[in-house]
C-alpha cells in the first residue's frame, strides 16, 4: 500500500474545500442573472459541486478522525487539534442538511431562495473558517509534517539566484531591502 505522511486527511481536504466554496460561490452567482439557460446552468453547476463537496466531505471527516488519533501531538497542540475538530464537525453538519435539503428541492422540482444561498454562504464562512484552525495546526504546530533536515556541514547550502546573500545557516536569502525572486 501506498504509504501516505502522516495520512489521507490532507488530500480529501483540499477537494472538500474547493467543491464547497464553488458550490457558494455559484449559487450566489446565480441570484444575479436573468433567469434563463445561463442561470440554470449555474445552479446545475453549484448543484452538483455541492453534491460532489459532501461526498468527499464524508472522506475528509473520516480521515481527520482517523488523524485526530494517530497524528503525534503535545498538549498546546492537542488543544488546537480539538478546537479545529470541533470547528470541523459543525461544519459537517451544516453542509450535510444545506446538501439534503439541495437534493430534497431538486426532486421537487423547486429553485432555491434566498433563504438557501444565505444559508451556504454563511456554511461557507464556517469552512474557511475550520480551514483556517486546519492550516494552524500545520504550520504554527508543525502537526503531520516530517521535519526538514538541518543544515550541516560542507554542500548543504543553496543559493536561490543572483542578488542573494547567505546567513549564518549556509541558507541563501534575498537582501532586505530587495523583493525574494526565484
């Protein structure tokens, strides 16, 4: 089997997050075009991202369980972890009746309202914000990332391009006084 480090957790994420913001992002698109084809079309389109956003919703939560489990964590980071799960699970929840109740108006044969598209946008400020709590684990505790190797002795360091100087790590950056260019 294919080793995955530390887990699947990020790679379903990233799909869950990208379907459900189009899936707004769509649907409120479509408030302000002339009903027609365009504005159908649209709503298909947002339809089935959000369809699509749940489905792999049900993987994401699954695998950050599994991650909420497995993943090594100190104290601070374990606080962290259950704020972000928490955030999460809410999340869940909201998405899955905003998807049911998309299913329940599409075999009805009815268009959403307002009511609706408020209700997904607002889900969507919810996403963004357990993404946020999602990105905090990663990069403020270092959460499911293997630790870079240090730079020690003779041929570990590298230069990024001209215009470049070199700290006392032997790791080349950019003058301060210079915008970084790679």
């Amino acid at each position: 089997m294919i080793e995955i480090i530390p887990n699947l957790h990020p790679v379903f994420v990233h799909f869950t997050v990208a379907l459900l913001i189009i899936a707004a992002i769509t649907h409120l698109l479509s408030h302000f075009l002339p009903n027609g084809e365009l504005a159908n079309q649209m709503t298909i389109v947002a339809r089935w991202n959000l369809w699509l956003g749940a489905g792999f919703t049900l993987l994401t939560v699954a695998a950050g369980w599994y991650a909420f489990y497995t993943v090594a964590h100190d104290a601070p980071s374990h606080i962290a972890m259950v704020e972000h799960r928490n955030w999460a699970m809410a999340t869940f929840a909201v998405f899955l009746g905003i998807a049911g109740w998309e299913f329940y108006l599409s075999r009805r044969g009815k268009g959403k309202g307002w009511l609706f598209t408020g209700l997904l946008v607002i889900a969507a400020g919810l996403l963004l914000s357990t993404a946020w709590h999602g990105g905090e684990l990663v990069y403020r505790y270092g959460l499911g990332v293997m630790s870079m190797p240090k730079a020690e002795g003779t041929g570990q360091s590298h230069d990024h391009g001209a215009g470049t100087t070199t700290g006392k790590t032997g790791h080349a950056h950019a003058p301060e006084t210079q915008p970084h260019k790679d």
